[in-house]
C-alpha cells in the first residue's frame, strides 16, 4: 500500500503536456476539406427581421453555405431551462449580438469579409437597456412582467422586528457585469450528416449540455450525437452554457454544407457575445439590537439576466440563499428578482449570483456596526452563525463552524489589529492613505437545493488486465484539476500508485454523465462518486478472493488480469445518492440548500493615491475552511485565481455598455489584473474533513470569487472614511466619489 | 479588382532547424507558425499583442507573434515553446512550472514559459519586482500569478544548483 495521496502535491496529470506546449485545444485541431464557420449578428437592440441581404459583388456568394433560422431541422431553441432562446433569430431579435445567420467557407479571410457584407434590415422595437427600467417596466420585453424568475425566502416573522428594533439600518449596493476572459476563446468544430449523425469537439465545461441541447436542435436520438471536450482554455462559467450555441450553429453549418465546420471566436467575438457575470442591485434593511444583535433582515437582490431566461434563475436562487450570509439571524426575508434587458444573456461566472448578494451584504454590515457603534469585528462576532443554528432557509448547520477562529487566525496573519492603529495614526499626516478591511462569508457547495437528486451523476471506473484504472465521468478539467483530484482519489481509495490511474477524456460517447463542471461540485460531489467506484471496484475484486485485505500495486495489477481473463470487463458504476437527512422544499424555498458549505474570512489591505484615485492591494490574506484538501498547491491555486478575478471585479473590470451591447471588447481597454497589479495572495487552510465528501473533502472553486470586492472596499472605507457601495471602482469612479463628498 | 498580393518565401531558423516559409509578406508569424509549420503550442489569446499567449523568442527577444509581419524574421532564430525542452528533457522553468502549479488551463503557459525563460536569460537572479515586471506582458486569468512567480524562483534555485 502506498502512502497517503490525499493532501499530496502530485503532479499535475496533464502538467507536462501543458509546459510543452503539447496539449489540443480545439483550435489545434482541423480536418480535411474542413470550412470556416461564422455568425452574423444583430445590428440592432430589440425589433423585427425585415430583410436579409447578401450585398458586395465581388463575393461568390454561391460558394458559401448560408443557414438561417429556415434552415433549422429540429427545435430553434438552446435546451437549458425555459428553453426561450433561439439559436438563429427567426422573426424578432432580442439584443445586438444575437445570431441570425451564419456563413461558412474554405477561405477563412474571405468568409469574414463576407460576414461583413450581410446586411440585416430591422424594423426597430423600443428596448430596454438597465436593471432599474427594466424593473419599472418601462417596456415590457419579456413575458409579462420582465420578470424571468422570483424567489421568496422567509424565516420567523420580519414584520414584527422593525417596532422593536433599536436601529433600523438602510443601504443599497449594486454591482456591474464582469467578463469571463479566459484566456482562450470559445470554439468547436462540427462533423454533421444525415448517417452518423453530429459529432462536436469543442472547448467546454459540460459536454452532456451540448449533448442535450443538439438533441432537441436536429431530432436526433440519443447515440447520433457525440460530444467530445479538448484541452479547454479556461471556463469559469463563461463555457458552462455558451457552447451549446456555437456547437449548434457549426453543427447547424456543417449538416447544410456535408463538410465539416470550425467556428472560432476571435477575443473581439467573444467577449461582445458570449456571458458576463449578471450585474445586481440589492436593497438591504435590518434591524439590530443595542447590543449589536441581528433582529430581522429585510433583501431585496435584483439580477439583470439580459434578453432570454437561460440560466438566470438558477444563478438568481445561489444569490438569494447566500444573501444574509454566515449569520444568525431570527427573521429573514428575502424577496429576489432575476429581469430582463435587452443584452445578450448574462450567465453563469464563478460564484453565481453569491458575490453579487455577498458583496452587498458584507459593506452592508459594517454600516450596521457603525450604527450600534461597534467596530465591524465585533459586530460579526455577535452574530456568526454556529453548529445547530438555522440559515435564512432553515437549514439546520450540522457541521463545525467556527468563524471566530477563523477570524482570529486571518488577523493574526495580517497582524490587522496594529494595522488598524497604525493607519488611523499615520494616514492624517502621509499623502498615500492605507487602509484594512476584511469579509466573512461561506460558500455553498454542489447543485442548490434538490439538483443534486434531479442529477442523478453517475461515474464509471474501468480496469484494464494490465492493472491501469481510467476514471469514466464527463466532469472535465478546465485547468482546475480535475484529472489530477480524480487519480488521487481514485488511486488512495484502490490503496494504488498514482500513477496507474488516468482520467478519460470526456466524450458523450464512452463516459456516463457525472453532471455539469459548474457549481463547486467537482471535487465534492463527482469525487464522492469517484470515491465510491473505486471502493466498489476494490470490492468486486476482494469478493471474489483475487485480492487479499492487504495488498501490493503488483498484487492489483495480478487481481485486475485475472478477473478480466474469467469475466470478461472490470467496469464499476456509482452513482448519487443524497447524504441523510437533506431535505429540500422548491415550493417555500426552505430546508438543506447544500449538503455542506466553506467558510472564509478575507482580509484586503490597500494604499489609496488622493492624486491618481488609484487603489492598490498591497496584501490580501484568504483563510478557508473546505473540508480536507486534497491536493494543497491545487487548492491553493483556486484561491489564488479567484481572489485575482476578485480582484479585477472589484477595482479593474469594467465593462462599458451602449445600446446593450459590450463596447470595450478588447484586452486594450478591458482592464484584468497583470502580474504587476496582483499583491501577494497569502492562502490558509483549516482543515475539518467532511463526512460525505470524497476523503472528506467540500467545494472550493466558487468561493474565492466571494470575498475580495467586499474586503477591498471595506479596507477603501477604513483608509479614507468613504463608504462606498458599487463596484467595479475605477479610479474615474473614485474621483466622482470624492468630488460628490466634498461638495 | 486589385492584383492579388504575391506570397513570398521568408528564410529563418525555428527552433533549431533552418526553415523556408511560403506565406504572405503581411501574414502574421502566429498564424505561419501554427498553420504551416503546425506549431500549434503557440496560442492566440487576443490577437492585439496584450495577452502574450503567442509570445515567441525571435532573436532573443520575447515578442508577440499577432503582431510581427512574417516578411520581419528573415534571416532571424526563433524558439517557440515546442523548442524549450532538449529532447526528453524539460527546461528548468517548465520543471518548476510543473511542480509549483504555474500551469492550470494552460493557455497561456506555452507564453509564460517563454517570458520567464527569456527573463532568466535577461535576468539570472531576478528579485521579486523584476519577476512581476518580466511577466507583466502575459496575462493568466486562472492562476491569480502567485505559482508561476514560485516556479520562476524555484528555476533559478535549480539553475544555481546546476551552476
């Protein structure tokens, strides 16, 4: 037996490839007599088709293959949710970067010049263009209301607090759209005819999506449509949804066409047209103690989903349910709103609505403290939610939490307190100003609510007579380290070398689907079932007297070919099961919205320049409890990018709109952070092992998204006395700020 | 209709081996690279030269492929990523990449190894601002840069090892 895997830095599975330069992302890859595919967009916010022209003579415009919503064999709708969605518009368009017809061509310079000779006639339709007309109803561009989704969260009685309130607090935060920018840009490319059917290999987070979603769109059977994921470039949400529509419209090019059909965005492409992280406003009223107790939180959260439902009611329930945060508090409400715009559908980013609803909350907080004149520590520390107390759904906490010392140790490390004084002593006399503030939040992990069960996930292990184990699921690693998490687990479970396991390449049509790469479930949930698998496969061979209790890698790899030689395949399944005593109601939104959830306390420090209206994040400290970690420079390194993105959102990232449509879509004006702008990110780990998670481990990949902009902001707020309650803050924001104080 | 502009034939060392390339004088190297040589480990990112995801060495130089004219390296030495590692064995950087976590999606590591090769190079024993500054021109969305500084530190401790 070998030692311990879990908690070891292996390395990286797919590490050597990547360092060479080796690896395949999608756009390594061609085929022969292969076309260039590519979309022709909206040119306006909201209206009717009323003419399509293919313009520019010198175009040979009968060598193009051209698809428009006529040409559509099966449903023009993206299968997700509400199913709203067209993939080519048909009669009205919804937002500017919408698709209406696509072109495809050997000669990929000449198919871009002909894109741009497509002329779409619109008969303009009044649009709506921001959150707040949206919410008023200005016009109505969706449904009946503008509404897509609500929810309505309540615990105890809220209305009965205001009159016994000592303080009753106001405030309202918002926040803007964030990109996705991974690095490498959203592609596939499509094989697609009437015998085999459609075959799409792409950059993606979930390959059962595109699966599901080219069923529908050509109606075909389950076993025509073949999807199959390569090296993907980044996700973080951005390719959770979003590559249903490209792969449905080279599939679309590429069955008119007989040949197959790449379609690549340029970064221009996609960051105009693809998801952004919803921008939010929320409302907040509480009620609090003289002493600083929480008596009755009153939220309002808004998100802006932009023109069609896709995702947004999903990304609007995590938002809610993390909206009164890690906090005791007797009566809750929360009322929440997912509308729409007329953009192009914001999506799924990193933390789904959590770092909308949390930012609000955490700035909210510390002007609750100062109301009932505490400093914001102990204000929350009157307040953290313990074992056995109730969250706003009246989920029971079964676990540990205890915030107060992850509290102390964040302050430790940052020695916060001296910090504190020292600034408060130096800032009057020096130019620069310096400034701490920290957040405490929690993150829930896997599906919300009963998703989990409508799930079902399964994971497959299959041993070859040579002793390898390959793990079958169609959770993909997008850099994250999916493959390298699923061998450790794997391979401690088998009591075998790291090395004879490998991750299969997810494919729909070898590996059974262990549900989407979203939501921090990989590593809690699919490694569960990894977990799981492997015990049973371990099992099969004890059973059946070809491994003794204690055995060796070689006594393994013996056991494996002398199964495999009298049964034939060693294949073992696993597949979900709820943990006991998770029960969830969808109707009244109450009960266990996740089966665990990690804690975190952030804490910023910054340097503000009154001269530059920059703000500099000279230290960030992240301390977390996620159960066991499995891999601590993995780990590490999920913290690490998501306090950057934190980060970005909350001082560097802004996205300039016009007409609903993403202007500054270029990384020349669309500013994220560089390795110069980044402080030293100081990651701690408490670890307390969880009982259903694989080795004991709990999600990770959300909640670094959650904390920074709050912390950020409440470190601008210690530093110079401003409270300000928007993000991103740019310095031009900063300047309107001061000058708005001063007048 | 105006003449079609003429392909012409650029004469350069790419990772060691001498090279004829056939493209048009105005294509860009990145595209030369990756579809006529099938170098495929150099990525585009953003093709407006600020993500450095196509960095190359072109004599030395750590540039951005998306904006260098083909017609521009004649006669130069290129390395791209395919030609960092001799053979089986990996540079020290992608060594340190590797065992530090400095590659997650790795995307824009073929570029980053580049730009920390080429800042050794520059630069054997750089301080911390210096690392910064040296990778300042390659963005990485996933890994928040803390890694790949650690893998570039831990470089320079093999190289002074090896030394």
């Amino acid at each position: 037996m070998t030692d311990s895997l879990v908690g070891r830095p292996v390395p990286r599975k797919e590490g050597r490839r990547k360092v060479t330069g080796q690896s395949r992302y999608i756009d390594d890859m061609s085929f022969p007599e292969m076309l260039y595919g590519v979309t022709v967009r909206s040119p306006a916010p909201r209206g009717r088709i009323k003419h399509i022209a293919f313009t520019d003579d010198t175009i040979p415009w009968d060598e193009f293959t051209i698809v428009t919503a006529k040409d559509v064999p099966g449903a023009n709708y993206v299968a997700l949710i509400l199913n709203d969605q067209p993939y080519l518009a048909d009669e009205f368009v919804n937002h500017m970067e919408e698709a209406v017809v696509l072109l495809a061509h050997a000669d990929k310079h000449l198919v871009e010049k002909a894109r741009r000779s497509v002329v779409i006639e619109i008969e303009p339709l009044p649009a709506v263009f921001s959150l707040d007309d949206s919410v008023n109803r200005k016009e109505i561009i969706w449904g009946e209301d503008n509404v897509f989704k609500s929810f309505h969260v309540e615990k105890g009685n809220v209305d009965e607090v205001w009159a016994k309130a000592d303080s009753i607090v106001e405030g309202e935060y918002r926040t803007g759209a964030q990109e996705q920018l991974y690095i490498e840009n959203n592609g596939v490319i499509a094989v697609a005819n009437m015998d085999e059917g459609v075959t799409v290999w792409g950059s993606m987070q979930c390959p059962y999506y595109v699966h599901k979603a080219l069923l529908k769109l050509f109606n075909l059977p389950d076993d025509k449509v073949r999807v199959i994921q390569m090296e993907t470039g980044g996700g973080f949400g951005g390719k959770e949804e979003y590559p249903s529509m490209i792969a449905g419209h080279a599939a679309l090019l590429a069955w008119k066409a007989g040949k197959p059909v790449k379609i690549i965005y340029d970064r221009a492409e996609d960051m105009a047209a693809t998801t952004k992280r919803h921008p939010s406003w929320t409302k907040h009223r509480t009620a609090v103690t003289r002493d600083g107790k929480l008596l009755g939180m009153e939220i309002d959260f808004v998100v802006d989903g932009g023109a069609y439902a896709t995702l947004s009611a999903v990304v609007l329930s995590r938002g809610t349910i993390h909206a009164a945060g890690p906090y005791n508090c007797p009566n809750v409400r929360i009322k929440s709103r997912a509308v729409a715009t007329n953009a192009p559908p914001h999506g799924a980013f990193r933390g789904f609505g959590a770092p909308q609803s949390i930012f609000a909350l955490e700035r909210h907080l510390n002007k609750v403290a100062r109301a009932v004149g505490l400093t914001p520590e102990e204000f929350r520390r009157r307040n953290f939610i313990h074992e056995g107390d109730r969250t706003a759904t009246g989920q029971v906490i079964r676990e540990k939490v205890e915030l107060d010392k992850l509290l102390d140790r964040a302050f430790e490390l940052t020695d916060y307190h001296a910090k504190l004084e020292r600034f408060a002593a130096e800032n009057a006399a020096s130019q620069k100003k310096k400034g701490i503030g920290f957040a405490t939040f929690m993150h829930g992990a896997g599906f919300t609510g009963s998703g989990e069960k409508f799930l079902e996930s399964v994971v497959g292990l299959e041993a070859t007579a040579e002793g390898r184990v390959r793990v079958l699921a169609a959770s993909t690693e997008i850099g994250q380290g999916t493959n390298t998490i699923f061998s450790q687990i794997a391979a401690e479970a088998l009591g075998i070398d790291y090395e004879l396991v490998e991750v299969s390449q997810p494919d729909t049509a070898n590996v059974p689907n262990s549900g989407p790469t979203v939501a921090s479930r990989t590593c809690m949930i699919v490694g569960k079932l990894v977990e799981s698998a492997a015990l049973g496969l371990k099992q099969t061979l004890l059973g059946r007297g070809l491994l003794a209790e204690k055995y060796s890698t070689e006594d393994f790899k013996r056991a494996c070919a002398h199964y495999i030689e009298e049964h034939g395949a060693l294949k073992t399944f696993s597949q979900y099961k709820a943990p006991p005593g998770i029960e969830w109601d969808d109707e009244k939104y109450q009960g266990d919205a996740y089966g665990a959830f990690a804690w975190a306390v952030y804490v910023a420090e910054v340097t503000f320049d009154p001269v530059t209206y920059e703000t500099r994040v000279d230290d960030f400290v992240a301390v977390q409890e996620v159960g066991r970690v499995i891999h601590p420079v993995l780990a590490a390194g999920q913290i690490e990018g998501g306090v950057a993105q934190g980060i970005g959102y909350a001082l560097y990232e802004q996205v300039v709109w016009q007409d609903g449509r993403m202007i500054n879509n270029q990384m020349t004006n669309y500013i994220m952070p560089t390795a110069a702008d980044i402080p030293p990110i100081r990651v701690f780990f408490e670890e307390q092992p969880y009982l259903y998670g694989p080795a004991g481990a709990k999600g990770i990949g959300e909640l670094p998204m959650d904390g920074p902009a709050p912390a950020i902001l409440n470190a601008i707020e210690n530093a110079i006395g401003l409270s300000i309650n928007h993000i991103p803050l740019l310095p031009e924001s900063m300047l309107e700020e001061m000058e708005a104080a001063h007048a | 209709m105006p003449e079609r502009v003429k392909t012409v034939e650029v004469r350069c060392t790419v990772n060691g081996e001498e090279r004829t390339l056939h493209a048009y004088p105005m294509a860009r190297l990145l595209d030369v690279l990756r579809e006529e040589l099938r170098l495929t480990g150099t990525k585009e990112g953003c093709g407006e030269g600020e993500c450095g995801a196509c960095s190359v060495l072109v004599d030395g130089a750590l540039v951005n492929s998306c904006l260098v004219p083909v017609l521009q390296v004649e006669g130069a030495t290129i390395k791209t990523i395919e030609g960092v590692a001799n053979a089986e064995q990996l540079h020290a950087v992608q060594e340190a990449f590797i065992s530090c976590g400095g590659a997650q999606c790795g995307i824009c590591t073929p570029g980053m190894v580049l730009a920390a090769v080429n800042l050794l190079e520059r630069v054997p024993e750089p301080d911390a601002a210096a690392i910064r500054n040296g990778l300042a021109g390659n963005l990485c969305r996933c890994t928040g840069y803390m890694k790949i500084f650690e893998a570039v530190v831990r470089a320079c401790q093999t190289n002074g090892e090896q030394a």
